[in-house]
C-alpha cells in the first residue's frame, strides 16, 4: 500500500496468542504502510517457530524490532526516538534485549544504525525475514547481523501470516512485492526491490484459511497490485521474455481478482493501491461483475500538473487520469475514488498547485492522503532537484489541498442521507460506546446504534445524518 499512512495504526504494538513451550519474549512495533503490518504479521509467525511469543510490555522484552518506513521524514524521525527509548531500557533496565531494525529504513541506514551509532543489534531488510534464525543466532554470539539482500524471488507465499492485533474481521493478504515504477520522489523500489507476484494458489489457500477462521473481508495488498502478473514465478519486468505458453496461461489482476471473488463468495474484497498507468479497465468489468468487490478504488494521482507529473517519472497525464476516471463512472457508477497527492514537489508553481486543485474538484474525491514533499536521501528527486519550494508555500498549499478534499467529503457523506447501506461492523465505534462502527462498500465509516448486532456481522443501516467523514444512521436488517 504504497505511501497510504494510517495514523491510528502507528507505533502499534503487535501481539499474537501466545504459545505455552515458547520462553522469548519478543516486542515488535510496525510504522509506515499496509505492507510494513503485513510484513509483522510474517516475521511474528516465523520468530512464533523460534521460540518467542509476542508481548506488549517492553521492559520485558528478550527482542525488540521496529519494522520501518522511510516514506516520509516524519516516520523516520518517529523511530530514531523509538530507537534511543529501546537503548534506555537496555542500558538501565534490561541490558539482555537485543533491537533489531526490519523494512526499508533498514535496508536504507544499515552502516548508520550498526557502525556509526550503534544503536541497533540486527538489522534485516523486507526479503530477509525468513533469515531471521541465523541472525539471531549471529546476535546472542555476540555479533551484529545484517541482511539487506534484495530477493528477485521472495514472496513469503509459503508463509502462513500470524494475524497481529486483529479484530478477526478484516485481514490484509499480500500479492505482490517491490515496485519498479521508480517515481522520482519514492525510496520503495530500492527499499523492496523490483516487483514479483504471488502464485495465485498461494493467495487462493490463504483466503480459505482466513474464511475457515470467520473472516469477513480482505483487502489484496501490493505496492502496485494493477501489475500483479503470475507466469510461473520471476521478476515482472522478465515477463516479456516468458515463452509463449507461459504469456497464454499467465494470471492478470482481473483475473486473480475474479478467482478470489468467485471463490469466496461471503467475502468482502478490496484492493489497494492501484497505480493509473497499469489499471486497466478489465478491473472495473470484474467489480462490476461481483458483488462482493467493493465499490472503491485507491487511485493515487500525486499532481494535477503534467510538467510535474513528468519531472516525479509518473507515467501518466492527467488526461489519462481522467479518462480512467470516467471509465469507472461508466462501468461504476457507484464506486467512490480515493487519492493520494504530494504538494510542494520540487519546481512546482502556483499554476501547478492550481491545475491539482482543478483535478480535484473534476474527480471529486471520498477521501486521501495528502503530504508536503519531504526529500528522501537516495531519491532520483533527491539527486536531481533541489528542494525549492519555501516550507510555508508548502504547508499553505496542503491546507487549501486538504480544504478542497474535506469539501468534497462532506458532500459525497451527505448524498447517502436516506439511502440504505450495507455495513460491515469492524469495532465499537471510539465516540460512543454503545454505537458500532464499520464502513460500507464505498469505504465510507459509519456509526449506528448497537441493538442486537455484533462485530463482524453485514447490517444494512439507513443513513440520517452526517459529519463530513462519517455517515450516522440506524440498523434496518442484517
């Protein structure tokens, strides 16, 4: 889930039922994307089979990893203070733990964390978990361990995840890993590696396991899930030398997409992030076709400006943007579009900032992510431009951007005032104990009164008010 950043998510502590021959305790914190918590969820289950079971109290910790986001700088700085509070408890309270570094900060600062600062033990970039036993056994003899090695093949499909702090109704599968987009502004192709598929059947088995254990919706995870491509196994960009036979009997992600929905058809399926230059409008045919598919699609655009587009190495206009756009109201006439936009690129001027404020009032998005730009070391961005745009400039573009977007929420959350719509209750919602809370198909958040519904189950709720996030109603049917 490229650059898509929960904020009620960061810094969690993660902790799985506990084994009772397991002695270890292990501490394991997860910053940045979807794709760094899925990454937890495998390195939990693999340290599960070395002994350690998880818990949430540091002090008390036999290993401590923080798995790492290099995104944006406000991550980064987040976990070199977690960094410095690990090393205080190590130094006055448990001089036994070990702290490990995962993901792509890892990958990124490996001689700066073990050689120059010393403050980390181990460090293991996002293709070297399963590793992980020889490192640690490289730590407790005394050593430092690193593994960064990026995998050409590496896909954890033979891993079955440990799901971490769920709510045991929504789970995160991945299909794809790395990236070889190489936007200008973005550290994930050199963090993860170039982009490689799951074997379909891989997927498919985890799916069932997930439905055998009563979950209610998953959410197929990638950098860029549009170019999942299965052909046998290898690197997406060797596809195009792949025999005849192996392009005849490959898997898109339409067709991945159509396999997950037909075979679990009691399950909600979403999908993120798709990337505009390799969606293709075969997509929005299978949504249309399920309809267990939710109707929202994360389609990050980043710039309204073409000239700016180029210079970030996105390989779309806003033309082409457009036209999917419309494509999807065509075939979708209900599904809701989310974004993500980076304000304040290198070069970009009042036009530019004014040609994505345009962008946005023609697509009309439910939601998005939307960031200052913040130059990330080892970028082409970085090599290439300087970072020129004045930090008040930029922060006075995010807010008329931000302005915009909640503008557009507002009134997208008010057309469902009398309408009916399908809910998937995922938690008690945080302002009012006795109301529920879940989201609908188009990935809207609603709140309801309890009555005699639970977590998990499909309610349909007849919507009466809102905020401009939030859809307020009352419980009709299950």
């Amino acid at each position: 889930m490229e650059k898509i950043i929960d904020e009620t998510k960061q810094g969690n502590s993660l902790v799985i039922e506990a084994k009772k021959d397991n002695k270890r305790k292990l501490f394991i914190e997860s910053y940045g994307c979807a794709m760094n918590f899925s990454d937890s969820e495998i390195v939990a289950s693999i340290l599960s089979e070395q002994g350690f079971n998880t818990t949430n109290i540091l002090e008390e910790a036999d290993l401590v990893l923080v798995n790492t986001c290099s995104i944006r700088d406000k991550a980064e700085q987040t976990v070199r203070k977690r960094l410095e509070k690990y090393n205080a408890v190590k130094r006055d309270i448990n001089p036994k733990m070990k702290v490990g570094v995962l993901g792509c900060m890892a990958e990124r600062l490996k001689e700066k964390f073990l050689d120059e600062e010393k403050i980390v033990d181990m460090v293991v970039g996002p293709d070297a978990y399963k590793d992980l036993p020889n490192l640690l056994a490289e730590v407790e003899a005394g050593n430092d361990a690193v593994n960064v090695i990026l995998s050409k093949e590496e896909t954890y499909g033979d891993v079955s995840p440990v799901r971490l702090n769920t709510n045991g109704i929504n789970a995160l599968v991945s299909i794809t890993r790395g990236c070889d987009n190489m936007c200008t502004f973005c550290v994930v192709p050199f963090t993860r590696g170039r982009e490689r598929s799951r074997d379909p059947q891989s997927i498919l088995d985890e799916i069932q396991d997930l439905a055998n254990k009563n979950y209610k919706e998953i959410t197929l995870l990638g950098q860029n899930v549009d170019s999942y491509v299965w052909y046998g196994g290898g690197l997406k960009k060797d596809f195009k030398n792949a025999t005849e036979m192996e392009k005849a009997t490959a898997t898109s992600f339409a067709q991945l997409l159509d396999m997950v929905a037909t075979a679990q058809p009691q399950m909600r399926i979403r999908f993120s992030t798709s990337n505009p230059q390799d969606m293709t409008e075969d997509v929005f045919h299978v949504m249309a076709k399920h309809d267990n598919i939710c109707n929202h699609i994360h389609l990050p655009v980043q710039s309204g400006s073409n000239r700016i587009l180029k210079e970030m190495n996105r390989q779309h206009t806003t033309e082409e943007y457009l036209e999917l756009i419309e494509k999807i109201r065509k075939i979708l006439p209900n599904c809701t579009i989310s974004q993500d936009m980076i304000t304040g690129f290198p070069t970009e001027t009042e036009q530019d900032h004014k040609d994505t404020l345009a962008l946005m009032e023609k697509v009309r998005y439910v939601f998005g992510y939307m960031y200052k730009y913040s130059e990330r070391p080892g970028t082409m961005a970085a090599r290439k431009f300087k970072d020129d745009v004045p930090e008040e400039v930029k922060k006075r573009r995010l807010m008329e951007i931000v302005d915009v977007q909640r503008k557009h929420s507002a009134e997208i959350t008010k057309s469902f005032i009398g309408k009916t719509t399908e809910v998937l209750i995922e938690k008690e919602s945080k302002k009012n104990p006795d109301e529920w809370s879940g989201r609908n198909e188009q990935s809207i958040v609603v709140v309801f009164p309890k009555g005699n519904h639970k977590a998990g189950d499909f309610v349909k709720v007849k919507i009466n008010g809102c905020t401009s996030a939030t859809l307020i109603g009352e419980a009709v049917a299950i």
